[in-house]
C-alpha cells in the first residue's frame, strides 16, 4: 500500500500525535479551510475523522 498521512489538521491537538506534521487550528471554519487548502497544496485528499479533526492523505 501506498497510501501516507500527509498532515493532520485539528481543534484539539490533545486528541491526536503520531509522526505526521499536525496543524492546530482555532476554529472549525480554520479547520476546514486549512484542510482543503492542503488538500490542494499537497495533491492529496482530506478526510474528516470527526467534527475536530481532518487528515490528508496521499493515495
């Protein structure tokens, strides 16, 4: 497989870690779009896991 977590982006950093560079956000209209702003940068798609965090992932 050669799916990779680009980035985490998140409301509650407290929540998340791992490896990936994470982008902490104040609000979810930040969140949201910070998301889809690397989405784009990246080339990558986003997912949101739940109302606080989205991830982009190279697929």
């Amino acid at each position: 497989m050669d799916e990779k977590i680009l980035a985490i982006i998140t409301t509650t950093p407290e929540l998340v870690g791992g490896a990936s560079p994470i982008f902490v956000t104040k609000n979810v209209d930040e969140l949201i779009a910070r998301a889809f702003l690397l989405e784009k940068i990246l080339d990558a798609m986003v997912h949101k896991l739940n109302d606080s965090t989205y991830i982009i992932v190279k697929h």
